[in-house]
C-alpha cells in the first residue's frame, strides 16, 4: 500500500508520518511525501532515509508532478497548507493558491487514477466563532479568516467531488494542536521559545479568546481513524483536548517556563480575531472509537521539555523567518 501525504514537513503532517514509520507490523504503508518546504516545512521533522520513506520536493499545484504521484499512490492523507492565520491577514493570495487550487489540483488527480480514501485535513475553524457550546459537522461555516475561508472553500471543493463523482473523500476538522515541532510563529512554540530566551510574549487584546488545545498525536490518531475507519462523503471533526483563554494558556507557559506576568506585553488585537471554538466530536468517538490519549498537563509540560533540548530545531528557523 502506498499512502501519498502531502505537508508532512511540517508540524501536523510530520507527526502523522512518524507516526506510521515507527509502526513496523507487517503490511504498513510505504509513505510517499509531497512538500514544497515553504518557510514552514523542515526536512529535520522527518526520518530522511527510512526505507519506507520517499520524500519529494514539490507543490501540490503541479498538476504534472501531482498527476505523476498519484498515478503511484493507493491513498491520500492532505496536510499540505498555508496555515497561519496572521499571515493570511497580510496577504491571502498563497493561502487561496494552496489551500484552495492545490486541494482541486489533487482531487482531479486522485479522480483520474482511481485513488482513495482521500483524507482532507481541515480546521475547526472553518465553523467561525461561537460563545457557547460546540459545533456538530452539519453546522452551517462561517470562516472569519482568509485562512479559515480558504480552509472552508476546500473542503467544499473536496465534498463536492464525493457527491459529484462518488471520490472516497474525507474530511476532518481538528481545533488547536500541540507538541514538538511546531513552527515557532504559532503561539506555544513562539511564547516558550521567547521566554527560554528571555523576552516578551505579545497576548492578543485581553487574552479572552477561547481555544480548545489537543496534543498533535491525539489530531493523527484521529486522522487515521477516518483514513481507515470512516466513510465516504463524510467530515469528522477531532477536538477533546483543554479549553483555556490564551490568558490562561500564558499563564501556564509563563509557570512552565519559570516566568513572570511581566514578561507579557498586550498587543493590538488580531483583526476579525474569533472568540472562541468548540467542536462536537461525538460522531468521531462513538463511529470511530477516537478518543484523545495525552493528558494535557504532561503533554504541555513535555512540550516546553521538548524545546527546552532542540534549541538547535527552533533557532534556526526563528531566525529565517524572523520572529523573535
Ligand atoms: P504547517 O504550516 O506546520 O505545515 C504545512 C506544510 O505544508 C509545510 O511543510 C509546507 O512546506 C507545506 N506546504 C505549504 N504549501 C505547500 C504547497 N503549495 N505544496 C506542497 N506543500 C506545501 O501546518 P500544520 O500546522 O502542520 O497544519 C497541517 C494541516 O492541518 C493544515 O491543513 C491545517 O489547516 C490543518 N490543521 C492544523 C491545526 C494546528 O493546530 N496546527 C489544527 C487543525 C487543522
């Protein structure tokens, strides 16, 4: 079986194929990847040389080489985006590019040889923002982000191409990930990463702003659920970690991190900023089984350990891309 995943440079879809390369039972995949290495796409989040790993340096809007790929692939699991939602604010034109033409660009591809499942990996986002409760999967997207629309516009497309052409399509949508290896401009990492060098964390407004937090290998368990349990046409949402105002997800970072609140600098709200996100997860659990394993104390705390000992990782990439 060989399974094409597309992203896994980067943070989620690089736990997914370390995930499957650590499983050595008889009949697991060969994994082929597709990555363009984007500003957030590293080869060191993935095991180069494991015999069942190729690694191809491409975009998913290479209609040519993705044609060439899938011709080979028996599955698809999708990661490959433009995932930050700030830098969609500055400019949306690569998020619509990838996000949208590159996810159409590998359905047709996957339609033409006859691949599937095809798992698309989305966003809780794609829902907009409520105060109370949680989303269930029929609830009507209101994307408030270039980000969150681009999100929202593929995985229409992708549902399209199940009901259209009967595509073995599937979609997740997942709320906020944790772990190692995540790009140090996304929150944890950057407010670890600048409290372990002694500087400030920027906190949005007034830090009420609600997410629910989910340990990375908690969103692949999940995602290779649906890859191997789910079913055509349908989106399954993952979420199930720890609800917290970013204020409280601060306060603990500052704790784990052995600083102080006057390490916190409150800057100007991000624009159209949701409020809060909560998915219903309930048809993942009781179809699937799916159910999330870290706890989130020990995850956090073995997080921030984790970037605590890879200055070598993250260093690097902060100062290419110039966060501080
Ligand atoms: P990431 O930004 O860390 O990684 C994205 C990867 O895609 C990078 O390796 C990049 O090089 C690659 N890429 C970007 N454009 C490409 C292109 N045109 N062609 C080929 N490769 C390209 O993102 P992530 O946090 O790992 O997110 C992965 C997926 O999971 C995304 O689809 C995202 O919407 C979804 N998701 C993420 C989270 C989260 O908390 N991180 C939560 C829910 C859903």
């Amino acid at each position: 079986m060989n399974l094409l995943v597309t992203g896994a440079a980067g943070f989620v879809g690089s736990s997914y194929v370390r995930g499957l390369l650590a499983d050595d039972s008889a009949g697991t995949a060969a994994v082929t990847v597709l990555d363009k290495l984007t500003y957030a796409g590293t080869l060191t989040n993935l095991p180069v040389g494991h015999p069942r790993l190729e690694f191809v340096h491409g975009d998913i809007c290479d209609a040519a080489l993705v044609d060439k790929l899938m011709s080979g692939a028996d599955q698809v699991v999708h990661f490959a985006a433009e995932s930050h939602v700030d830098r969609s604010i500055e400019g949306a034109g690569a998020f619509v590019r990838t996000n949208v033409l590159g996810t159409q660009t590998l359905l047709d591809a996957a339609l033409r040889h006859g691949v599937g499942p095809f798992v698309h990996v989305s966003t809780d986002e794609v829902y907009g923002s409520l105060e109370t409760g949680a989303w269930p999967e029929d609830h009507p997207l209101r994307p408030s982000s270039p980000y969150s629309a681009s999100k929202a516009s593929s995985d229409l497309i992708a549902l399209s191409y199940h009901r259209t052409h009967g595509l073995d399509v599937r979609v997740t949508r997942c709320s906020n990930n944790y772990g190692p290896h995540q790009f140090p401009e996304k929150i944890v990492p950057l407010f670890v990463t600048n409290l372990l060098d002694g500087e400030t964390v920027p906190l949005y407004g007034d830090g009420r702003n609600v997410r629910d937090w989910l340990h990375v290998e908690d969103h692949c368990l999940g995602v290779d659920l649906v890859r191997t349990k789910g079913r055509p046409g349908e989106v399954y949402n993952l979420g199930g970690g720890t609800e917290l105002t970013n204020r409280e997800l601060t306060g603990l970072l500052l704790a784990a991190c052995d600083a102080d609140w006057d390490r916190v600098e409150y800057v100007e709200d991000r624009k159209g900023h949701d409020l809060r996100y909560c998915v219903d997860w309930t048809k993942a659990r009781t179809e699937l089984g799916y159910r999330p394993r870290h706890d989130f104390a020990s995850g956090l705390a073995e997080t921030v350990a984790w970037y605590r000992e890879h200055r070598d990782w993250w260093e690097p990439l902060k100062r290419g891309a110039r966060l501080r």
